[in-house]
C-alpha cells in the first residue's frame, strides 16, 4: 500500500500545478460518493495552504 503524501513533497511553485501526478492517494476508487470526494479536495488545499504557510515561493526564486 502507498504512503501518504507529506506536503514537504511539494518543493516548488511549479510543483502546486501538478498535484494530481505528485499525491497518491491509497484510497483511489474507493471514494465513490460525493462526500468522499469533497475529502479528496481537502487533502488537496491542504498540500496548498501548507505550502503557502511555509512560503515555499520564497524558497524557489
């Protein structure tokens, strides 16, 4: 089974653009139904937040 993703994976602004090819998510095909695909979305924003919160664009230029 896949580890979960840490939002350190994320090290450039570029890298925000393409979080569907960097997250991998274990659970994919489980999540059928449309409160479970809001969960998805979440974990998504969360990689963002964390990532504006730590101000990784400082970092990349």
């Amino acid at each position: 089974m896949a580890k979960r993703n840490s939002p350190k994976d994320i090290k450039t602004v570029d890298d925000l653009n393409h979080l569907e090819e960097i997250i991998k998510d274990k659970r994919k095909g489980k999540r059928t139904d449309a409160k479970k695909n809001r969960r998805d979305r979440h974990y998504e924003k969360q990689f963002i937040k964390i990532a504006l919160k730590e101000k990784i664009f400082e970092d990349s230029e």
